[in-house]
C-alpha cells in the first residue's frame, strides 16, 4: 500500500461532543430533555440527518426536516471547531505515517464550511496532503467520487491506497473505488453492530492496528 486515506468523524477527530451538544441545544429550544451523550454518540458519523433522527426521530419525509437540518447546522456552526480532538491513538498513527513518508488524505461527507477550518486549524490535521469534502464532488459517500478524485490527487492508484472509516457508507465507498476498506471499530459504531457484515477488507479496534497491517 502507498497511501492511507481516512474518514474524518469518528476515524481521526472525536466530533460527537459538538454534534451531540448542537443537537441537544436545538432539543432544549423545543422544550424537549437533551439525550444521553452515549446515546446520540453512535449518530456523529450519520451527519445532520442522522442526528436529528436520533433527536427528533424525524427524516426527509417530515415537512419540517429542512428548516429543522438549518435550525441544527446554525447551532452547530458556533462550536465545531471548539477543542477539537483527535480520536484516542490517531496522534501516534499519523506521527508515524510521516516519519515514514506514507501519503495520507482525507475524505469525508462533512461540508467544507466545517471540514476545512477543522483541518487548517488542527496541528495534526492540517499536514493532511489532500481534503475531499462532500460538497467538493457531485456524489458523496457512498459513491466512490471522492476517493477516486483523492487518488488522483495523490498520483497513486487507487489498488494501492486503503480508505479508513467507521461507517458502512466508506466501505462501500472504498470497494467501488478499488481501494482496500477497512472499518474503524473504535468509532461510532451503533450498539451491537461490530461491522462483520459490512464487506470490508479489514477491521481494527485502535488505530496503531493499521500500522501493524502496514
């Protein structure tokens, strides 16, 4: 392998503190209780329409889902890019990619109003050598557009680059684009769902698991 490519929430950054509190803001302004952190945690990696089902149970049926997803980003846009941390163990993982001169990106479905400043700002992040965000191609995740334009980027095929994620949208990313699909166990994975199902290639439980895969 010549490149590692990774999913942004729940794979590098620990972003369910800031979805989870935007989501319970937006709950207490309808008079509704906020929801246990551990139990919104799981829905960080679903993006805004996940949380909101999490919270509302409302989907894109509802006629009220769209100014409810606004009512949700203006919240969250106020503190997302508060102390952000990396997941447990990514530090050491990305500090020994670049000791060993091993291209690493980053893909994710999370807009680049959001994902670019979080990266800029981070003093790990920021060394990332590509940054694909959903609205940077016409098709998100699961299509594999994102990937494959990281790729080129990179100037590495994509045989030869593995894509890290914890959702099941990044597997089947990964897999359409050719590349290696591994599941990052540690993320937000829902309660009794490990990822066996999902296709993937490869599972690890702790990011320094990719390094011994290397």
């Amino acid at each position: 392998m010549k490149a590692i490519l990774f999913d942004l929430d729940g794979t590098l950054i620990d972003s369910a503190p800031q979805l989870v509190g935007a989501l319970n803001q937006l709950r207490l302004k309808y008079d509704l209780a906020p929801i246990p952190f551990l139990k919104g945690r799981p829905f960080a990696s679903h993006g805004a329409a996940g949380l909101l089902k999490a919270g509302f149970d409302m989907d894109k049926n509802d006629p009220l889902f769209d100014s409810r997803i606004e009512e949700f980003l203006e919240i969250y846009k106020e503190i997302f890019n508060q102390d952000v941390q990396c997941m447990d163990g990514v530090e050491a993982l990305i500090q020994d990619l670049n000791r060993k001169k091993i291209p690493w990106g980053i893909v994710t479905n999370k807009a680049s109003k959001f994902s670019v400043p979080i990266v800029t700002d981070h003093p790990l992040l920021k060394h990332a050598l590509c940054l694909i965000s959903g609205d940077d191609v016409n098709t998100p995740k699961p299509s594999p557009e994102g990937l494959m334009k990281a790729a080129s980027m990179l100037s590495i095929q994509p045989s030869e680059v593995i894509y890290l994620g914890d959702d099941r949208r990044d597997v089947i990313a990964a897999n359409d684009a050719g590349m290696i699909s591994m599941i990052a166990r540690y993320g937000y994975l829902e309660a009794g769902d490990d990822g066996k199902n999902w296709n993937a290639h490869h599972i690890i439980d702790e990011p320094i698991d990719l390094l011994n895969y290397l």
